[in-house]
C-alpha cells in the first residue's frame, strides 16, 4: 500500500551518511527539560532490528537519507535520528504541514467562543477586506468549514500552475488574505475538493483579526508555551498577516509533540489543549485529495504491513515533512527532510512503512539477530 502511495506522492509533489544523536548503541534517546519521557525499545514492544536496518540502509544509501527520524510510544521518546548536518537544536521548515498545526488553533479558538459556528460564512468575519472582487453569490456562501475542507468553491489549485488562486501567484503580493478572497469562483462551495493553500491563509487571517492578535502570540499562549515548545518561528502573509499554509519552523521534537497531542485526543500530559472531539474530526476521511483521504487539514491512509491493516493519520510538508499517527499501535513519528518540489519528498512513507510500522507491530525482521 505504501509504495503506491509514494509513486502518487510524485504527483502531489509537482504542485505544492548518517549522523547520530550521540547515545550508545540502542540506548534510548536523551531526557532533556523539554516534557518528553524517554524509553527503550524494549520497554515499549518494539523491534530494535528494524532501526538498526534503517540506519544501516541509510548508511548504505540504500534508502535515501531524511534529516530526522523521532519515533515515540506509549507517549515516551525511543527513537531519535539525524542526518544531513541536522541536529535537534536546529528547527525545520514544516512546509504544508504547518496545515494542521492551524486546523488546532482554529478548533482552539472556536472552544474559547472566538468563532461561530463552523458552517458560519467567512465573509463576514473578514470585514476589513470588503468589498471583494470577483463577487458572486457563491463567494457568500464559503463557510469555515469549507475551508478546512479545502472545498471553497474558488478558482485556486495549487496543483495546477494555470489556476488564478494558485500559490505562486499569491506569494507575489503583499496581501495574501486579499489575494485569495478577490480570486473568482469555480463551483458551489463544498461540492469540490482542490488543494488550495490560499484557503488556510485565509482561515489565518479570520483568527487574528477575531482575536485582534497575530498567530504567533496566540500560538504561543494556546499551545506551544503549554507544551514546552520555545524555538517557534512563522513566516509574515507577504507585508500583512501570518502564512498559516505554510514554512513554520519547528525543531523536531517539538513537532513531534503534535502528533503526541492528536494521539493523546488532544492534551499533552494529561492537559487537555483542544478537545477530543475537535481531533477526531480533524483526521476523519471526507474523502480523497491526491494520493489520500484528506479531512480538516490532516491525512489519513491505511497502511497494510504483513497483511496486517494500520489506519494512520498525518501532517505532510513539501521536502519531506510528516508527524504520523497510528492510535492503534499508540504510536507517533515525525520525519523532516530537504526533498523540496522532489520526489523525495515521499521518503517518509516507505521509511514508516517499512521499518516504523513492523518494529512496533512486533514483526520479526528476516535475517535479524537478537532482539
């Protein structure tokens, strides 16, 4: 299942030797003040052989090299890796998968009474950009949901270079959130599903300007302070707003730590951040976006390893950016790499295919010695 979705993966991309962390070998990760707990593989039931064959296939260049793989189970840290020059101190541009980080702050703002409703019009809470161009009644009736959906209705694909709503064209201006509202519509709101980046800028802008705050200071009190997270960066929306599409930077850990907080139904240590219903809606299936299920600004595919079935969802960032999470297995891994607009940027669905999922699935490798 994971080899056709990375050959997919290829498509989805034309739009939008090793070095260790020093611990000895098999030992686990380092504890550090930053709220992980850290753990063996054999106190967690999983498979040390499968990490000793992909650092030894990266080694190799059998498989390409990420800059970082971070594996966690049960909610402790047991496996962290960087290659490329990358260390953990150093914080990785998340790309797309900044996405996801922004559905939180939405379902954020939402259980603290900023926002309406989700099927709420978005117009309206953007008053400050009227009068829009382009008007149609169509344009009126784009909820917030739609957006999370990727499912405005307007004329933006960012996988189609000829698309008035593209990316490219939007990063050309200073106002991103005026580019993507003047943009014409396409079809019906909701009816629709294209990839759209512009779309979640424009969710960005409707939580400041309800807030009356940028995305950084809110981010930063809703959910990054709370979760030990300092080295934080977002990148402006041209000369106004944030980028909540995109190029978050975030070092590695702490990226894992969101998918910690989706696995944990939305509270990291026991402290609750989002509520557990607002993840489980964000990862439910609407239906398929490229090469897999897309809901509220998180993916989700079945794995099939060993004819055993895994339903994960995901995070996913051009280059190479993904934070995976299996509930089944209590599992979570982030991967960042620097395949940018390449099809590299797949490497991390064979290497959690391949070696993450059977190590704590408890398979047994072929060839393998020991434990």
């Amino acid at each position: 299942m994971f080899q056709r979705m990375v050959l997919l993966c290829a498509v989805w991309l034309l739009a939008c030797g090793g070095k260790r962390v020093p611990t000895g070998p098999g030992s686990p990760p380092d504890r550090l003040d930053d709220g992980w707990a850290v753990a063996s593989f054999e106190d967690t039931g999983m498979q040390r052989p499968w990490f000793d064959a992909l650092e030894h296939d990266v080694s190799e260049g059998t498989v390409e090299a990420p800059d970082a793989v971070l594996v966690a189970r049960g909610g402790q840290l047991v496996y962290e890796r960087y290659w490329n020059d990358f260390t953990r101190e150093k914080a990785h541009d998340l790309r797309s998968a900044t996405k996801s980080v922004t559905s939180l702050l939405v379902g954020m703002a939402q259980e603290r009474g900023l926002l309406p409703d989700l099927d709420a019009p978005v117009l309206p809470l953007l008053p400050h950009l009227a009068p829009v161009k382009n008007a149609d009644p169509r344009k009126e009736r784009i909820t917030l949901r739609h957006l999370l959906q990727m499912r405005s209705g307007l004329s933006c694909d960012d996988w189609d270079p000829e698309s008035p709503g593209n990316e490219e064209r939007m990063y050309d201006t200073d106002d991103w959130a005026r580019f993507i509202v003047d943009v014409p519509m396409r079809d019906e709101p909701g009816t629709v599903t294209r990839y759209c980046t512009g779309g979640v800028v424009l969710l960005g802008a409707v939580l400041e300007h309800v807030s009356g705050r940028s995305i950084p200071d809110l981010s930063r009190e809703w959910l990054f302070t709370p979760m030990q997270v300092q080295d934080v960066t977002w990148q402006p929306a041209g000369k106004k707003g944030t980028d909540t599409g995109g190029h978050l930077r975030l070092r590695p850990r702490d990226f894992l730590k969101v998918g910690q907080l989706m696995l944990d139904g939305g509270a990291w240590q026991g402290e609750r951040r989002v509520s557990e219903a607002w993840v489980a809606e964000s990862g439910k299936a609407l239906g398929p976006l490229g090469d897999a299920n897309h809901g509220l600004l998180w993916w989700s595919a079945r794995f099939v390893i060993q004819g055993t079935p895994v339903e994960v969802s995901f995070a996913r960032g051009n280059g190479g950016q993904y934070v995976f999470v299996a509930p089944s297995l209590g599992l979570t891994a982030a991967f960042t790499g620097s395949y940018y607009n390449d099809a590299g940027s797949a490497l991390p669905l064979v290497l959690f295919g391949q070696y993450v999922l059977p190590a704590a699935l408890g398979l047994e490798r072929p060839g393998a010695r020991g434990g």
